[in-house]
C-alpha cells in the first residue's frame, strides 16, 4: 500500500465524551441524533469490501432472523435481487417476525416497485414512506416540517438487535441489482461501494435512529384524522382476510440475473471482526441535526498525517475546503476519490462540483505545503470505472461514502459530501477507530479505487472551471441553477 512510513497516533474528538458536537436548536430534539460511544464489545465491527460480499452477508443474516427485521433504504427496486428480498420479508413476517421497511417512495417511480410495495403491505409487511396511488404526499404535506424536499436517504439493515446474535450492516448500499453487483459483465450494473457489517449494543443505537424515523411517519398519519392512511391499510387487510384473497402481481424478471442472485446469496462470507470504539450518529436537517457534518470536520480537524475521502457526490462547503487546506497546511497528506461525469449517475453534479477543484488544489502552491516535502499536499481523483489501460470500464458508479483519518479511525455512512445531504437530507453514519478496520479501508482506497481512477491535474481544474466545450457548458450551467440542491 502507498503512503506514509508511518502515520502517527492522533485523538479523535469525536469519540470521546460529547465530542463538543452542538445539537439542535429544537428544545424537542435536543441531542437525540448523537448516539453514546460505544466500545470493546459493545461494538464490533467488520469491512465488507464489495457488493457482492454486503449481499451474501445481507441475504444470510435475512435467513437467521428470529425475531426481528428493519430495513430502511433510499432505493428499494423491484428487480432480481429486491424481488427476492422482498419473498423472504413476506416469509418471515409469515412466521411471525416483526418486519419493517422505510423507503423514499418518490426515488422509486417504478410500476413494478411500487406494485412490490403493495404486495409486502398486503402481506402484513409496513412499509413505511410509501402509499398506494401515490398516497405517500399526503403524509409529506406538514404545517412545520419541509419535507418535500427533505428525503431520506439512510441505509439500515438491522437484523434480532433485541438478541446476542443480532446484526447490522450499514453503509452506502441501496437496495437493488446494481449495488450488489448482480450483472457479471454489464458496468452499468457493478457499482463499487461501501458497507460495514456491526454487532454489539451500538445495534441498539442503529434501531433508536431508525424507530425514530418509523414512528414519525406513523404519528403524523394519526394526527390527520379520517385521513390516516394505515386506517385504509387496516380496511384492506380486513377485506382481504375475510374473501381469502389478496391482489395478484406478475413481476418481470431475467432468469439468469435470478440465478446469479441465488448464487450470491448462499456465497460464503467470513467476516473479519475487530472491536473498536464507535459512536453512530443520525443527521436530520428538518429537525436541525448536523451531526455528520460536524464529524467530518471535526475527524479532518484532528488527523496528523493523513485523510482519505472516497464519496459519490462531492461540491464541497466552504467549511469543508477549508479544512481540508488547513489539513494540507499542516503537511497531512489528503486523497478524495469521487465520480466523473462518464460514471456519477448524476453527471451534472460533477461538473458542478468540478467548479471547486482548482480551489482546492492551489493550495499546493502555499510554500509552507511545499515545505512539508514528497507525499504531501492534497489530490483529487476521478472514479472512471476502468484500470489503467484497459480499453473499456468495468465498473459503473462509484457510490460510496467513506472517509479514513491516519488510519486509525474511519466513517462510512449514508452522506454524501454535497448541499442536499448538509441540509436537506435524512442520513446516518458510524465513526469508529481501529487501526486494523481502518488500514483495510486505506488499503481498498490505495489499491483498488485509485486504480479505477485518475489524477487531477491543475491544468485540467482550471479548465473544468472555465469550460469552452458548448454542451459542457451549457450542462454545468443548468446544475448551478439548482447546486443546493444537489
């Protein structure tokens, strides 16, 4: 692995007491999205490196389940591997487990998904976040809260957290074909991100953010009176019991992805567990959290040596490109990985983003960055989903959303680096610090995802910022209109 000879120890105000972390301004919310810290064997944690491995890992935990099932995820697809999941949520319910779903209905448009959320409601599954025909703004419209625009965008899998054997796996991955990687050779369909997989009581930390996102949208239903919808679900499931019938769906599928889900599924998957101190954290802009936020800054802020970044979306704030400059100044060594346009699912934020790498990296430039010697100084890179040179990607999108401070202490979560996650969308994240967990997160940055990208340079920064290509332009001009809300 490339890098530092040695990278010091650094302490990480994040992970120690209240971490001087500042919550909301609503007397009502106080602190409650800052979870205690947690360590030895109240938080275990172990790296999944690929989406084929967070599958495995997902589908098996989904198997072994007892008592209890909660998924919350931006993107819940109907497709090969979100049909199947869905079978074993409406199996287990069937068995008598309590099963529940968040989703952001309105990031999943889809017919047939939203048809696959009317089969697991039909089949006593909740399914929170989503209504038949639509039904779903009703429940948005609120007198103080803006949600229309506030989505949530967290990603929880919580499985018997009310048991020893219970287990989480948290990161960056949706629920669908792409993430896990299910097409063998399609690029658009290998995305590359991140998850951990946790044990321990901080599960219990992971089930109070999620219950709280659960029961605010059951409470809100209740205060609309006749309007409340699960009244209409409960009539449903009345009707649907009494005729001993319920609504019949056709899925369409592809038959060899459905047997390259089975085969992932019952793939074999050792995780590597390491106790760590760790602190999860939630982050609801409606409410005033800004947890995460606070985190990165504060985790950048204490780091000695070195920082990497690897996040899907990145137009950074003023107070994020300033402590990465300050980092640089103190001669840290910083890397950020994220997409260009050819990979990001969203391209025109890219270029927005772009418009802030030349900033960046003129911080090379200072003599006293310059002092600090070989190694130093901060580089931006672009996932292009291919090595080099090979002739064609092999992979579509970078997704992930982890960051790696001196290898010791690390963040993987849901938030991405860009104005809807700071101040607009609901995310969760866990810190934790472990010197073992964080090298095998440097090493994937080092040795794989560096691989899979390119380097920066100022000439190409200035250029992104001045741009003379006219659809380039004319693209990059359309994103600035809306950069927050990107």
């Amino acid at each position: 692995m490339d890098g530092l000879s040695r990278i010091a120890e650094a302490t990480f105000s994040a992970l120690s007491g209240d971490g001087g972390f500042v919550g909301s301004e609503n007397a009502e919310v106080g602190r409650k999205g800052l979870f205690p810290v947690r360590d030895g064997p109240q938080c275990r944690i172990a790296v999944l490196p690929n989406g084929e491995d967070s599958f495995a890992q997902r589908m098996q935990a989904l198997e072994a389940a007892t008592k209890s099932i909660r998924i919350q995820a931006l993107i819940f697809t109907a497709d090969e591997a979100g049909l199947k999941i869905m079978e074993i949520l409406k199996r287990k319910h069937e068995e008598g487990l309590d099963v529940r779903v968040i989703v952001d209905a309105f990031s999943n448009p889809s017919l047939q998904t939203q048809n696959m959320y009317f089969d697991l409601k039909q089949h006593g599954v909740e399914v929170e976040g989503y209504e038949a025909f639509l039904l779903q703004w009703l429940n948005e419209i609120h007198p103080h809260l803006n949600w229309a625009n506030m989505r949530f965008h967290e990603k929880l899998w919580l499985i018997d957290v009310e048991t020893p054997e219970g287990v989480a796996v948290v990161g960056g991955l949706n629920v669908a074909n792409e993430y896990f990687r299910i097409h063998p050779s399609n690029p658009a369909g290998r995305w590359r991100d991140q998850d951990v997989v946790v044990r321990g009581a901080v599960l219990d930390d992971m089930a109070d953010a999620f219950d709280r996102n659960f029961n605010m949208f059951v409470d809100i239903k209740k205060s609309r009176g006749i309007f409340d919808t699960n009244k209409a679900w409960d009539n449903t499931r009345s009707v649907m019991a009494t005729i001993g019938a319920k609504v019949p769906f056709y899925f369409a599928t592809d038959e060899a992805l459905n047997q390259r889900v089975d085969e992932l599924a019952r793939a074999p998957v050792h995780p590597d567990w390491h106790q760590a101190t760790c602190r999860f954290v939630q982050n609801r802009p409606r409410l005033g959290e800004t947890y995460i936020r606070q985190a990165y800054l504060k985790l950048i802020e204490d780091s000695k040596d070195e920082v990497l970044i690897a996040n899907a979306y990145l137009v950074p704030s003023r107070k994020l490109i300033d402590a990465i400059k300050d980092a640089t100044r103190r001669c840290a060594r910083v890397i950020v990985i994220t997409n260009s346009p050819a990979t990001n699912d969203l391209p025109e934020l890219t270029m927005v983003g772009r418009e802030y790498y030349q900033e960046v990296l003129a911080v090379n430039g200072e003599p006293e960055v310059k002092a600090c010697g070989k190694g130093k100084g901060v580089q931006i890179w672009e996932w292009v989903g291919r090595r080099k040179g090979d002739e064609h990607a092999t992979d579509g999108t970078m997704h992930g959303k982890f960051a790696v401070f001196d290898r010791q202490a690390s963040l993987v979560g849901s938030h991405n680096l860009d104005p809807r996650s700071e101040t607009l969308n609901s995310e969760t994240a866990l810190i934790f610090e472990n010197r073992d967990l964080s090298i095998e997160l440097a090493r994937l940055i080092y040795e794989h995802d560096l691989a899979y990208s390119r380097p920066i340079t100022p000439e190409m920064a200035a250029k992104f910022k001045a741009p003379d290509e006219a659809l380039y332009k004319l693209r990059k001009t359309f994103g600035d209109l809306f950069e927050k809300q990107l």
